[in-house]
C-alpha cells in the first residue's frame, strides 16, 4: 500500500507543479474528524486531503484519507443484580487503520464528460485495488444527466 499511495501522492504533487506554470487553478482541501462514544467505548480519527489541479482540458483530484478506529469489543452478556441485561467489554482490544489513495482524471468534450478514477485502500489485513471509467452527458438544460460507468475487478 506504502509504494501505491506513494507513487499517486507524487504524481499529485508533480502534476499540481505542472498545472501552477499552466494556469494556476489548484487547490487543497485537508479536513479532521473525531468521534468518541461514551466512557470511551470507541474512538474514531479520520485525516482527509484532496488535491485538486488543472492542466489545459484535465482536471486531476487526489483523495487521501486515513482513519484510525480503536475502542473495545463486546465479550458477552449477562444478567445484572437488578436483572437488566449488561454487556460486558474487553479492554481497548480493537485498532484498524485504513489508508486510502484515489487518483480522478475528468475532462470534457463537445458536451460530454469523460472520467478515469483509480484506487487504492489498505487495511491492517486488506488491501484493495480499484478502477472506473465514467462518461456522462447532460440533457433538458442540465436538468437530467445519463451517466454510463464500467469498474473492471481487478486481482
């Protein structure tokens, strides 16, 4: 995963170079989420980047993300002394950590818009590749739009 989304970060970087010399339309979004459940039950902190640049007709959009979720598993059930239902949990015994790398391409031509997307999300036990070509075309004033798009299985 480390070599995949290192090879989308400099691509990104590189062509956000290229696109300044070009025309100067680039930008870069970054936004942090936490969650917590009460007693600290479950912890959530997601780390989301987009890059986003232009270069003549094309317009390229990477999508970093990395989410950390931890907290504790529920063991089982059991009666309490009052007789309600307890659900006891182990300790801090999860920690999943996903990275995720997406490179979009789109462009348009005449009054169609053509999109080539790939990607990459890796898990402490997964890892999953991605890709999609997509062609979409706006009809009655922009109000109604047909989009086709074929994602191939990739191994």
């Amino acid at each position: 995963m480390k070599k995949h989304a290192l090879i989308l970060t400099s691509m990104a970087f590189a062509l956000t170079g290229i696109a300044s010399a070009a025309d100067g339309e680039r930008q870069v979004d970054y936004q942090f989420s936490f969650y917590r459940e009460n007693d600290d039950r479950m912890t959530v902190r997601a780390h989301q980047t987009r890059i986003t640049t232009r270069f003549e007709k094309i317009k390229f959009r990477l999508d970093l993300i990395k989410d950390v979720v931890s907290g504790a598993s529920p063991m089982f059930n059991m009666p309490s002394p009052d007789g309600k239902t307890v659900q006891v949990l182990s300790g801090a015994s999860i920690r999943e950590q996903r990275d995720v790398a997406n490179l979009n391409l789109a462009s348009n031509f005449r009054d169609w818009d053509i999109a080539l997307n790939a990607g990459v999300s890796s898990e402490n036990d997964y890892l999953s590749r991605s890709t999609a070509l997509e062609l979409g075309h706006d009809f009655n004033q922009k109000n109604t739009r047909l989009t086709l798009g074929w994602g191939p299985v990739i191994g």
